[in-house]
C-alpha cells in the first residue's frame, strides 16, 4: 500500500475515534445530568431500558476504539493491510468499507465458516 493510501486511511480511522470520542463524551454528561423521578414504574422502566440501550451502543463503541487504535498502530508500523492469517493484502475495497478488518475475505469466510460450524 503506497503513502498516499495509508494517509487516507489513517485521516478516516482518526476521525472516526473523534466521533467516537465525542459520543462517549455527551452520553457521560447526559448519564450524569438524568436525576428523574418518575412517579409512574413504567415510566420509570422505560428510562432505563433507554440507558441500558445507550450503555450497550457505548461499550460496542469502546470495543471499536480499542480496533481503531490498533488499526492506527499497523500503519504506524508499516503493516496495515496485510491479513493477520495469512500475510496477503487485503483488498483496498475491504479496508474501505471496514478499515479496522485484520483479516482478507478469505480467511474471514473462513473464520466465520468455523464458527458457524462450532455453533458460535
């Protein structure tokens, strides 16, 4: 992968961890505004259905930081793009659409052929 295209990649993964980082940030401020008293338990179920939702998206957010990190860290290294299985390149169109993939469609199919058969 040339300079140019490691450059486009690493400004996507930068400003995806910003709006990242913007979202933890305003779900913590409105966690810690919500003191709600509710009168009715459904009201009050309701609301925290709502944050244990909004918790849940979070954690698969800092889940998705901790990927971007290191997907920020192998083009650092000179190794973003190359499949962590098998040591191809993965395909420009790939990184594209999932630029924190370690893995070429190859062995993902196959990873996931696995699982399925594991019954993961």
């Amino acid at each position: 992968m040339d300079k140019e295209m490691q450059m486009y990649f690493k400004d996507l993964l930068l400003k995806r961890l910003d709006e990242l980082y913007s979202k933890a940030a305003e779900t913590t401020a409105d966690l810690a505004d919500t003191e709600e008293n509710f009168a009715d338990p459904a009201d009050r179920a309701t609301a925290e259905s709502d944050r244990n939702f909004t918790i849940g998206i979070r954690e698969r957010e800092r889940k998705l930081v901790i990927k971007i990190r290191e997907a920020l860290q192998k083009i650092e290294e000179g190794h973003f793009g190359e499949c962590e299985q098998c040591g191809d390149d993965i395909g420009i169109e790939r990184l594209k659409a999932r630029p924190v993939t370690s893995l070429c469609i190859a062995c993902k199919r196959r990873q996931e052929a696995a699982e399925r058969v594991r019954g993961v």
